[in-house]
C-alpha cells in the first residue's frame, strides 16, 4: 500500500458502533469526557497533525490506550473520579493533579478504553507494517506501568475470536497475506530478555545469545537465536503459543499474571524490489538478450526486518509486594526500562553522546530509537488515582519519545542468486534454442533424404515406363515397315496392271484408227447422242444431288422438330406441375389469411377488453389507495406489533399476544376496533389487491398496505389466506431488497406473526427467510426492528425440527449478536426464543430422539444465560430460568455446567425463582442428573 492509504487509516476515528456495554474483562467501561467547547476544533486539530505526519516523516509515533477500570479500581476509588480524563477527537489527554488543576498533553492518537484491538493496530501498527513490506525497517512497542494491558494489546492470539488478536498476529497476518510463498521469504525469531539474559522463546534450551553489532553498518544481530521460516498463520500462532508458553510470568499484588521478562518478536521479511512476482519464462523469451545487452537486468532485493516489543511493565516494589526472585527480576526491568528512558532523553534533547550499551536492551533497539527505523510507540496507561505517579511518568516518557526523529532508509541489496539463477535460466534457454534449431536441421535433412529416395524411385519407374514405351514403339515401327513393304508390293503390281493396261490401250488405238474412218460417221453420230445422254445423266444427277439435299435438310428439321418436340413436352408438363403448386400454395395462403384475419378481430377484441379491465384496475388502485390514506388514522405508524408463540402450557395463560407497546393510553378496545376496521378494509378491497400494493413504486402507500398485512397476519384466521396469495414470498421479498428501516422493520413483525403457524414456520425456513432475518439483524442498530426479527427467531426456536436449518442459517448466532444492542425488550426477545429452543431440545432428548451436547452450548450462549440470570427483568429472567432448567435435562451438558459455573446457578434456581413451578423444575433436574448428585455429594 502506499503512504497515502496508512495516512488515511490514521485518521480514521472510532465508529458509534463500536462500543460496548461491557469492556473485555467484563467491567463497565469509563466514559471519556469530551469538552463540547472543543468539538468544533476537530478538523483544524486533524488538518495540523497531518501536516506535522508530512513535515516529520521519520518522527517516533506515540499512541495512548486506557484500560478500562478492573474489579480492583471499581471498589478502591469508587468515591474518587479518574485521574484521567480523554480529548479523542482533539488527540488530547488530561491529567488531574487535583480537582481544580490539571495538565494537558497532545499524542499522535488517544485510544479510548472501548477502541477495539483492529482499531489499534490500524493506527499505530498497520502503516509500520506497510513500510516492511516496502523494504524499510519498523519497530512497534507498547510502553507501561504492569497491569496495564500491554500483553493484551500487542501478544493477544484472539483464541476467543478474531477480533480480540493482537497486533503480533494481526501483522503477520497482513504480511502473509501481502507476500508470494513462491518469491518472497519471511521469517520470524522470538526472544525474551530476561535479569539482562537473552533466552530463545521458540528453543528455551539456547540462553545467553550474544548480540553482535556490526561496525560498519551499526546493524545488530543475534548469531545463536532461532530463525524459522514461517508457512501461514497457523503456522505462526503455534510457534506464538509455545513462546508465549515458555516467557517468564508471575503473580503480584499489581498483575496477576505478570510479565516478567521484555518479548520481542523479530520478524525478517526477504521479497524482490518490483514488489510482485512476475513470469519468469515469458520475461526469458521476451527479454533474454536484452537484458544482457542493456546491464539493466541485475535483481534486487528488499531485506527488511520488523521488531514488535512487549516490554515488561514497570513497578514500585511498595505496591507490587514482590520480594525474594521476584524482587531481583523487578531491579532489572526497571534497570532497563531506566536505560531505555535516559536513551529516548538524550535523543529528544539532541545530546552528542547516547547511552545505548548500558542495556541489553537498548542495544537490541539500537535501531529502533535514533536509527533507521519507523517507529511506533504505544503507551498504555489506567484511571485509577491511586497510580497517579505512574501514569504521569509513562506520559512523559511518550512525550519524550515524539521529539525522536529517525532517518528511515530503504533496506535494499543486489540479488546475486537471483541474477545467477537468472543467467542460467538464459543459458538453458539458449541452449533449447540451439538443440531446437539443430533438431530443426536434423528433420529437414531427412526430409531431404526422404525426397531424394522418392525423386530416385519416380526416375527409375519412368525409366521402366519409357522403356516399356520404347519396346512398343520398335514393335510398332516394325508393323509399320511390313505394311509398307506390303504397299510397295501392292504397287508394284499396280504399276505392271498399268502398263498392260498401256499396251492394251495402244493396241486399241491402232484398231480404233484403223477403224476411225470407217467409224466417222458412226462416231459422229454416237458422240451427239453421248452428248444427249451425257447432258440428260448431268440433269438426272443434279435432280438426283437437289432431291438428296432436300431430304438430307428434312430429316436434319424432323431431328429438331422432334427435340424441340420433346423439349416443350417437358417444360409443359413442369409448367402443369408447377401450376398445380401455385393453386395449392394459393389455397393455402388464402387459408391462412383468413384464419389471420380472424385473429385480427379477436385479438382487437382482447386488447379491447384488457384495456378495460386495465382502466377498472386503474380506478380500483386510485380507490385503494385513497382507502390507504383514510386508513392511517386507524393505522398509527407504531402499533404493528407481532403476536408471541405459546411455548409454555401453565406460564402463557390468558396472554393472547406479545410485544404490546407500553403506552397506558391504548386500550384493548381500542387495539381490537383498530383491527376491525382494517378487516372491513380488507373485506371491501380484497387481500390480493392489498398485496399487489406492496410492490407499489409510491413508497408511502407500500407501508400503509404493508402495515395492513402485518396487522390482518396476527390473527389466525387470515394467516392461510395471506400465504395461499403469496404475502410470504412478498414479505420476504421486501426483508430482503429494501434498505428503507420501516417497511423492515414491518415486514420482519409480519413474518413474526406468521411465524405462530408450525405450517408457516417451515415454509419461511425454506424459502431463506432464517438467511434474510439475520441479514437484517447484522445490517440494522434500530431496537424495534431487532425486536420483530428476534421475535421471529423466538417462535421459529418453538419448532424442534427447524434447529438444525436455524444453526446452518446463522440464526443463532444473529439471535446472539443482537443482545449487544443492549434494548430490555430485545433482550427478552433472545431469552424466549432461547427458552423455546432449549425446552424442545430437552423433549427430543428425553423420548430419545436425539444424543449429544446442545446446540446452544456449541454456540456459547451457556455463559450469556450464567451472567443475565440475576441482573434483568423478572419476564426476562423467568425465561433464561426456564432455558437453564431444559438445558440441565441433557446429561451430556453436564460437564458444561460444572466447569462454568451453571450448576451453582441452578441451585440458586431451585431454591431462589419468584415461581414455584421453576423451582420445582430445576430441583427435579438436579435430583435426576447422577454427574449433578455426584458433584453436590463431592461439596
């Protein structure tokens, strides 16, 4: 975090809300006065110290805590005032010396005795913690008179509950929480200085560590102390525990558990300078050589240490009685808390020359005070008058402390091994590179090689496909040559038929013209009809070639025609097919149409008749929410109240009802008219209408119908009617969604009322209104709110097959948690409903149907019961009798009552309760309990 955030949780000021009517050990706390004159001078006192944070950054911080007064402080200074008085809001404490003089002092922060342990290490512990984790060193130590509450401040382990850690465990929870197991290491040493003797808490066997200082950067160190790296927080609360088991204390008439050596809790917190955990291997392929190239990528380290302080409290030998060892190990304390105080003095005056080897101890804070450290001091201090000299000399040693001002240095070094561990990384990288290119080359080698291979086998088959081919083209060449061999043969022979065609035809010729002349005439003759004949085949053949080409042309056109014939065959019968489509799709769509248009006018006519209605209910609404308004002088905003479950058979007789308002003006007949008008109401308007009004947006009318509900759901008969037209889901609904305080606080009343039916009790279980109930409980301080929902809880208790769902909801525990409101009436709300659940348990338990401790003494609400049972009102009372006498009946509670005291109520019980049946009761369970007998024998 920043230094912004811690000046900002510095600042913070306790909330209302956090106070108690009782303190941690159970005494009532000291108010602290406040001056109203002052008040108006809050913002300019928190504008100037934080101005002063800002001017002085390495300035010791002071704090001061009040203890609440003891046991001790109310009986001896019952008739005198506190010597102290507080200014929370100024940062001021008051000193009396007497009644009319008193001295004021200015702190850092001025806790009250009610601020709660978080608030303190917000304040004074958490910014030191952020700066460790940012590198620098810190120290928190609380300072004080013994009895004080300085173990409780700092060492607490909140085995009681979370909130009551102290500021060791809640720092190293903040550390653990802020830090990566991965990347950042933190360890711890915890040690006790005891009679000027370091001892190892967490190895008592190693006593009498050295302390080493180093000359060069004055830093100190403890060779021989234990050191252990710490893996979560329950890790580190054991090791607490056993150093806490081993660190010296004793008995005084101050303390009764006395510290009697100084604690410090060394813890060392190693993690990189960026302050996050980053991915190593994307930074190695990203940056791997940039690094290297730039000298940019050297790592460092932030080594910083945080020193927590429980110093043992100082004493006068006087008041605390020690003597004999215990006199011994009160010299040395004061020895050196002496040392320490003259230490702080030097360092506020400025003196050349500071005493830090006179003590063990200011040697081991060498750093802490006048180092380089940011420091924190907490003084603790009490009221009482008769420590009036001690609490002055711790304030002034606070006040001392504040001029300390330290020069804060980052504690940062260079990480070798991470910078090696680095460059090996990048080697290996490297490396990978290079076996991932070789194996890259490798691959395209034999893949090379693989296609070599295959080129070879497609050379060598095509040299057998060309050979082949080859063979058969020889095979054909040599057919060829025979044929034309055969050819020229052929000719040959022609060429001789040519020749004797020749030699005929010139023997021919001879004859021919021999008879030439003969023939002449003939020839003549016969060449004019050869022409005839010749001109008449011409005709014939051109008649003959006309009347081919003609019918050539028509078989060529009957071909077409019949193509074209076939073509329009089909495109007919595809136009038929598609006619007959178009008429069935029309038919269809004609049906269609008309079922539309008889859609058309009935949805017209619908809309028409919805608007009406909508225009009726329109009106009915105006009208019901005019009765509303009417009905608020019949309603008056605080008589919803709910109705009590009857639990007891002899105790609730003639009570019809619970939680009737304590006002002597309202009557029964009143309270009995009011309800018969909303039941007219509600006859005239309808609950449905009524509970559609609680989801009106106009917020007024949803609580006058709210209240309606609630007021119609105390009575039986309209309870059924109200879940059967879900008011329930609606009730629930609101308890849930709404933050507005009335329509909860209603809604929860209305739920309570319901909660008398055991049909409606489980139906609210499991729709979560157990969940919703202590939702509203946690998140609202109004008393009448708190009031209906532990009423609800009271009735839902009377239902014995609903407590395991009540302790999985959480509801008791919001049962519980409400009695810190401190309102009688909610208090005896917790008690019925305490008194219902444990007289039902006792029932299972007694016809055997259940085994085991109670559930309510799981849950801690046996003490609660122990100390209410005397100092309440007497209905109240009667009913925490009632739930210790059931509570008693469970034999395996017996263990419980003894070792808490319980059983010493119960007999007070038996013989003390205004009621006779009580008494007869809790004498009954002690005579049939054989652990009871047995103990009472034992007395």
């Amino acid at each position: 975090m920043s230094s912004k955030s811690s000046h900002r949780s510095d600042r913070q000021m306790p909330s209302s809300s956090a106070s108690t009517s009782r303190n941690a050990n159970g005494h009532p706390p000291v108010r602290s006065k406040v001056s109203p004159a002052k008040r108006s001078a809050v913002t300019n006192a928190r504008a100037s110290s934080s101005k002063a944070d800002d001017e002085e950054p390495g300035r010791v911080r002071v704090a001061v805590r009040l203890r609440p007064r003891n046991a001790e402080d109310l009986l001896s200074d019952s008739d005198f005032a506190d010597c102290v008085e507080l200014q929370p809001e100024m940062k001021r404490l008051k000193l009396r010396k007497n009644n009319w003089n008193s001295d004021s002092y200015k702190f850092d922060e001025v806790f009250t005795e009610s601020a709660s342990q978080k608030r303190v290490y917000e304040v004074v512990a958490k910014p030191v913690v952020e700066s460790v984790l940012n590198g620098y060193n810190g120290t928190v130590m609380a300072y004080g008179q013994t009895g004080t509450g300085k173990t409780y401040t700092v060492g607490r382990l909140g085995k009681e509950g979370t909130s009551e850690r102290g500021i060791m465990v809640r720092a190293l929870e903040d550390i653990i929480s802020n830090t990566s197991p991965a990347f950042d290491v933190v360890e711890i040493s915890y040690l006790q200085l005891y009679l000027e003797s370091i001892q190892d808490l967490l190895a008592p066997e190693k006593n009498n560590i050295p302390i080493v200082e180093d000359p060069k950067t004055g830093g100190v160190s403890l060779p021989g102390a234990t050191v252990i790296k710490i893996r979560d927080l329950d890790h580190f609360q054991h090791l607490l525990q056993i150093g806490e088991t081993n660190r010296h204390a004793a008995n005084t008439k101050m303390n009764t558990e006395s510290s009697r050596s100084h604690a410090i809790l060394m813890v060392f917190v190693q993690r990189p300078a960026q302050g996050k955990v980053e991915n190593e291997l994307s930074s190695q392929e990203s940056e791997c050589g940039s690094d290297l190239a730039s000298g940019n990528g050297v790592p460092t380290l932030l080594k910083s240490k945080l020193l927590i302080v429980d110093l043992a409290g100082s004493e006068r030998i006087d008041k605390s009685g020690s003597n004999g060892h215990l006199l011994e190990e009160a010299k040395f304390i004061n020895l050196s808390l002496t040392s320490l105080g003259k230490c702080i003095n030097a360092l506020a005056e400025k003196s050349p020359h500071i005493p830090t080897r006179d003590s063990k101890l200011t040697r081991l804070l060498r750093d802490s005070f006048g180092g380089s450290s940011r420091t924190s001091l907490i003084i603790t201090i009490g009221p009482s008058a008769r420590h009036h000299a001690e609490t002055a000399s711790t304030i002034m040693f606070g006040q001392r402390a504040m001029k300390v001002v330290n020069m804060v240095k980052l504690k940062e070094e260079v990480d070798y091994e991470s910078f090696c561990r680095k460059l090996e990384n990048q080697v290996d990288y490297h490396t990978a590179e290079i076996e991932k290119l070789q194996k890259l080359r490798d691959d395209d080698k034999k893949e090379m090689e693989k296609k070599l291979t295959d080129c070879q086998n497609s050379f060598a088959e095509a040299e057998k496909t060309i050979t082949a081919r080859s063979d058969l083209l020889k095979d054909e060449n040599t057919l060829l040559e025979s044929e034309i061999r055969s050819l020229l043969e052929e000719l040959k022979l022609q060429k001789e038929r040519n020749d004797l065609m020749s030699a005929t035809v010139a023997h021919l010729e001879m004859s021919l013209n021999q008879c030439k002349i003969e023939g002449q005439k003939e020839i003549d003759e016969l060449r004019m009809k050869l022409q005839e004949m010749y001109q008449l085949h011409e005709k014939t053949v051109n008649e003959f070639q006309s009347l081919r080409t003609e019918n050539e042309e028509l078989l060529s056109e009957k071909i077409e025609g019949q193509k074209e014939i076939d073509e329009l065959r089909m495109k007919s019968q595809e136009i038929c097919l598609l006619h007959q489509k178009t008429v069935d799709e029309f038919q269809c769509m004609r049906t269609e149409n008309e079922k539309l248009l008889s859609e058309k006018v009935t949805l017209s006519e619908e809309l028409h008749m919805a608007r009406q209605k909508l225009y009726a209910e329109e009106q009915q609404r105006q009208y019901l929410e005019a009765e509303l308004v009417k009905s608020k002088k019949f309603v008056p905003d605080n008589d919803i109240d709910f109705e009590e479950k009857k639990p007891y058979m002899e105790e609730n007789k003639g009570r019809a009802t619970f939680g009737q308002r304590h006002k002597s003006s309202q009557s029964q007949e009143t309270i009995y008219g009011q309800r018969t008008t909303i039941t007219k109401i509600c006859e005239e308007v309808g609950l449905q209408k009524i509970l559609d009004l609680l989801r009106s947006e106009d917020l007024d009318v949803q609580i006058q119908a709210l209240k309606v509900v609630a007021n119609l759901a105390a009575e039986d008969l309209n309870q059924e009617k109200i879940v059967e037209e879900g008011g329930l889901d609606a009730l629930l609904m609101l308890v849930g969604s709404s933050q507005n305080t009335t329509i909860q606080r209603v809604a929860s009343g209305a739920i309570a009322n319901l909660a008398m039916s055991e049909t409606n009790q489980g139906l609210i279980m499991k729709k979560g209104g157990g969940r919703l109930l202590a939702d509203v409980a946690s998140r609202t301080d109004d008393p009448q709110t708190l009031r209906m929902v532990a009423g609800a809880f009271a009735n839902l208790c009377g239902n014995e097959r609903l407590h395991a769902m009540l302790k999985e909801d959480g509801s008791i525990k919001a049962l519980m948690g409400m009695v810190k409101s401190g309102n009688s009436d909610v208090i005896a709300q917790v008690a019925r409903g305490m008194a219902n659940f444990s007289k039902c348990e006792s029932r299972r338990i007694i016809e055997g149907q259940r085994k085991g401790r109670s559930l309510l003494i799981v849950e801690g609400v046996l003490t609660w019961l122990i100390s209410n049972s005397t100092n309440c009102p007497p209905s109240t009372r009667r009913h925490i009798e009632l739930a210790l006498c059931h509570l008693a009946q469970n034999e395996d509670n017996a263990q419980d009552f003894i070792s808490t005291g319980a059983l010493k109520e119960l007999i007070c019980i038996s013989n003390e309760s205004s009621r006779e049946d009580i008494r007869n009761l809790a004498k009954k369970t002690l005579k049939l309990s054989p652990t009871f007998q047995a103990k009472l024998q034992k007395v």
